[in-house]
C-alpha cells in the first residue's frame, strides 16, 4: 500500500502501545491503558471488518460454569485452582457490566439449566450424588446455595425427568456488547484499523517492528491478543476450537427463557428475539474443529439441526435461519496465558470459551503488565 504524509504522520508514527485483536481483550487492554496513560498514543488492529475469532461470534452466555464442567474440571485441576477460575469468572462478568452497563450489553438475569440426555445416566447420576459437595465448594463465592435440580416441565424430550438449575446464570446481547465497547474505546481517542493482517514482527533495543499485509511500522509495545489465533504470531500453548452456531427464525409463543447447558457443555442453547440460538458438537470430530478456518460441516450441523428437531423443539415448527461459527483459544490448562513474551512484547490469549466472563478482566491485567 502507497500510503500518504499524512496517513503516516496520523495514524502510524510516534506509537506508544499497538494491540493486535479488536475483540473482547484487545479493546479492554485499550481500555485501561488510555485510563493509566490518558496521553499515549494506541493504535488497536483488526484483520476483519468485525472482530475476527469469537468476540463478535458466540452464543452471549454470561455463565461461570455447569455443574458437570466444575466436576470434570476437578479431575484435571486443583480445588484451589477451579475456585480460583470460577471466582475470575465472576468477577470478570462483574466488570463487564460494571464498564459498560446491563442495558448497553443486553443482559439478562434468567437463570441457566443443565440438561442431561436419556443416555447420560453415569453423568446425571454424578451430578445428582456431587451436588452437595459441590455447592459446599462454591460456599466461599456465593453464601448460598448454587446448584439444585428441578423437574423437567420445559417441554424438552429424550432427556432426563431432572434438570440442574443455577439462579445466578445470564445472557447477554453479544453485538450490542462489542458496539458499546468499541464506541467506549473510539471515544476516549483509540485508534483502530480494521482488515490489517499483523504477519510477523521483530523486536530492538526499545521498540517493535510490526509487518503487516499492507505496510511497516514500530511502536514503543506491543500487546498480543488474538486468543484461537495466538499460534500465528508464535503464541504457543494455545489451540484453535472452532464452535459452529445456528439460529432459527422468529417462533410464536416460544417458551424457552434463560441459558441452557447440554451433553457436558459440548451443546448448549439460549432464546433470544423470540428465536432459539444453538451451538456446539466440536465433539463430533475434534481434529477438524481445531482450525482457525471459519465454516460449517455436515456433521455437526446435522446434529444441530437434529437436536433441534427431537429434543429442544421437539412439538414446535421453526425453520433455520442463518448459521455461523467462531474459533476460541483453549489448551491444556484452563488457566489463560497473561503474561510478557519478551521485552516489549505481551499477550493476553487461551481463554478456553469463557471470553465473556474473563475477557474483560484479561485484558485489564494485560494492560497492567506494561509501563
């Protein structure tokens, strides 16, 4: 790209912070850096024409976790650890709402159930017997009871007479969300430049140089925060998951209110403008939906459309609407990575499908590792 005096002299020089993400991280890490350093100069870019990845993609639920993911993730993390996730969950929900306000993000206070299949039964019985110790667990965060299970009178079918419901579950409106963070952000003087792919960058004495698919520059920092896709800027430790999604037409008198949560987590649904959003089944076939390709398969669109049909809206008409997917960051550990990658080099990335309840706070503490 030719560029001009002035597009150089505007938008590209004397930068003191670049952030490569426009999503929920990357415009909170704007955020708290424009409130530390009100005079810094912050040029923010975005390879989409939206917020690329899943910022701008996913199902809106403002949730801290099922009772069958606390479970299994007590298999695989310490009791320390998972109250310690679960605890930076709430929170961060908590300062989501509080940057932006319930109105402007779309939230709503409806509860979130769990549902478990006919066939489910070591897993429903698992749940049933821990859900006492695991409300024993949530104590300390809640003073109160979390988890307890109800009879089954939602209409659903093929799945157990009990579902676990969870008082304290949201939803939020996802792309009313990202406006009023980007016009929060814009606002306040951040620059952000859509459609720029960062390619590599390389790093001197007191700066870094950026190449992107239309021009170089340098800035004082730089600050990493494209999560699923971390692994192309040599973030490692982080793996794409790609999360397909699909949303009915409008339906008459729907009766679904609230988050719903199914097969572990691995599908899970919600209403929203009198329509029924579902995602999921990246279970089907691991491998192909460890990708940063954006798409649909057959496979698991077919099991959306089939989950629908016998199970959700098993005595309802409704017709497929549109369809989409997402790609999170996830690893090993649940635990995000926030943390200096060399000198003037960060990153913020994996926050393993919970970018709505963490990204805020990620990105606060990613801005709070520079000077």
């Amino acid at each position: 790209m030719n560029l001009s005096y002035w597009e150089i002299k505007n938008w590209l020089s004397h930068i003191d912070y670049v952030i490569v993400g426009s999503g929920i991280v990357g415009l909170n890490c704007a955020l708290r850096l424009k409130q530390r350093f009100p005079k810094s100069k912050i040029l923010v870019l975005e390879k989409g024409m939206l917020p690329q990845g899943a910022s701008t993609k996913n199902a809106g639920f403002a949730c801290f976790g099922s009772i069958s993911e606390i479970i299994d993730d007590l298999k695989h993390h310490s009791e320390i650890e998972v109250l310690d996730l679960i605890k930076k969950r709430i929170n961060g929900l908590q300062l989501l709402r509080e940057t932006l306000g319930d109105k402007a993000i779309g939230y709503q206070n409806l509860g979130g159930y769990e549902l478990f299949l006919d066939s489910d039964d070591a897993l429903y019985d698992s749940c049933i017997d821990r859900q006492d110790d695991i409300n024993q667990f949530l104590q300390p965060l809640f003073n109160t009871k979390v988890f307890s299970f109800k009879v089954n009178n939602l209409g659903f079918k093929k799945i157990k007479s009990k579902h676990c419901f969870n008082p304290y579950e949201g939803q939020i409106d996802t792309g009313k969300m990202m406006d009023a963070l980007l016009q929060k952000v814009q606002s306040l003087g951040v620059k952000i430049l859509n459609n720029i792919t960062v390619k590599a960058f390389s790093e001197t004495l007191n700066s870094v140089k950026i190449e992107t698919d239309h021009f170089d520059f340098t800035t004082k920092k730089l600050c990493i925060a494209t999560n699923g896709f971390a692994k192309q800027l040599n973030i490692s430790k982080v793996k794409p998951a790609r999360a397909q999604v699909l949303i009915t037409k409008p339906i008459d008198n729907l009766h679904i209110k609230g988050t719903f949560h199914l097969d572990e987590g691995y599908y899970y649904f919600r209403n929203i403008d009198n329509r029924v959003l579902l995602g999921g089944g990246r279970n089907l076939d691991f491998k192909t939906e460890e990708t940063t390709v954006f798409g649909e398969t057959e496979i698991v669109q077919n099991k959306l459309k089939n989950l629908l049909k016998t199970t959700i809206l098993p005595n309802t008409n409704f017709e497929i609407d549109h369809r989409w997917s997402g790609i999170m960051g996830v690893g090993k550990q649940k635990k995000a990575i926030v943390n200096r990658v060399s000198d003037n080099v960060f990153c913020g990335v994996r926050l393993g499908g919970m970018g709505i309840a963490i990204g805020s706070s990620i990105g606060k503490q990613l801005a709070e590792l520079l000077d």
